[in-house]
C-alpha cells in the first residue's frame, strides 16, 4: 500500500514550525493519539534520538519508540519506529511560501506490520490515521497561529 501523504499551509516561518514540530514535548498537543511522548535524553533531536511516545489506539493506550533517522531544519525530518508489531516511517518536509514568511507541512506516513501489526495495519492503524492526520495537521496550523477553529 502506498503511504499516507498530507499537506496544510501555516502562517509562521520554516524555522518557527520546524522547532515546534520536532520537538517531542509538543507532540501530545497536536497528534491526537498521541497520550504522551518522553524523549530518551536533553537538547533538540538529532539522527539516532529516540523517543517514548504512549499512542491511544482503539480503547488502548500502547507504549512505542521512535528513532530520527535524518533532521535537516528547517527543511525535514523522518523518524521510523524501533520494535513492536506497528512501525511507523514518517518523512516530513517544510516548503517555505511568500518568501519564507509561511510554510506549507507535508507529513508522509507508512507502516509496517510484524507479527499481530500484519493484521492490525490495515484494518486499524491505517483506517484510523487516513482520519487522524488532516485533523493533526489543523491542530498543529491552529497551534502555530495561535488561533482556533
């Protein structure tokens, strides 16, 4: 299956929803799954950072890792999930717009299953962020431009 690509335009800088974006104690308040997510040590991300992030799948609350593959500010990141039966691979671009002063997010998402996550996958996991990453992504604009929907 091919991966779930999103895009939405924000009226803040490359720069500005580059840090917020890869900053993991920002991702409970613009991923709705997202319960939690505790990185594995101090200071901005960087190729091999891990993190801790607690997803509410379902009626569940489900413990997985995530590892930052590449971190190029202000332009892109992609991360990949480290074990469990879910692993999601995620790249993420910011195109700068009107000379830099807006942005347009695309976030790009696929998944591999293991074991269980082969059956879980596609009548879960991808079913549930098709509906999910729209919602995420005007989360995060309405984070960023500090307005509400």
């Amino acid at each position: 299956m091919s991966a779930i690509r999103h895009s939405i335009d924000v009226d803040r800088t490359p720069a500005d929803v580059f840090a917020y974006i890869t900053d993991p104690s920002h991702l409970p308040e613009w991923q709705l799954s997202a319960v939690k997510a505790e990185p594995l040590e101090e200071g901005p991300v960087h190729p091999g950072s891990q993190v801790k992030v607690t997803r509410r799948i379902g009626n569940r609350e489900i413990p997985m890792m995530i590892e930052f593959d590449d971190v190029d500010p202000p332009r892109t990141w992609d991360l990949h999930g480290v074990g469990g039966p879910v692993r999601p691979r995620t790249h993420g671009s910011i195109e700068p717009l009107d000379e830099g002063r807006r942005s347009r997010v695309t976030i790009e998402i696929d998944f591999e299953g293991h074991g269980l996550g082969r059956a879980l996958v596609p009548l879960v996991v991808r079913p549930q962020v098709r509906k999910e990453l729209p919602r995420d992504e005007a989360l995060l604009k309405e984070r960023l431009e500090g307005t509400t929907a």
